[in-house]
C-alpha cells in the first residue's frame, strides 16, 4: 500500500505566482512534469518540509 504525502506546490508564470496544494505518492524530482490546475508544469525546486500541517514538502514550478 502506498502512502500518499500532501505537498505545497507554487506554480510561477511570467509576472505572477499562485499557490495550491496537491497529494502525490512520492516528492518529484527537478525535471519532473507535473499536474496543476495550470496544466502540466516543470518542477524547479523540491524542499522537504516538517511541518505540523501535515505537508511533506515544498514544490515549485513553471509553466513550459
């Protein structure tokens, strides 16, 4: 059975950044595309996070 981790996820664009929350099984890694409600993003930077929320780390993102 697989675990499922929550992540923050900071989607960049040109000139503005959002924000949203998504459940993966594994942190991706640089490189990775990803699923938004952008579309599919690039992942830049993964950071794992301790956090009493409940997330398992920080991702952020570009649009292709």
């Amino acid at each position: 059975m697989t675990r499922i981790q929550r992540f923050i996820v900071t989607i960049e664009g040109p000139g503005w950044e959002d924000v949203q929350d998504v459940e993966l099984p594994r942190a991706p890694r640089e490189g990775d595309p990803i699923e938004t409600h952008y579309g599919t993003c690039i992942v830049t930077k993964v950071d794992s996070l301790a956090s009493a929320e409940g997330f398992g780390g920080k991702i952020t993102c570009r649009l292709p």
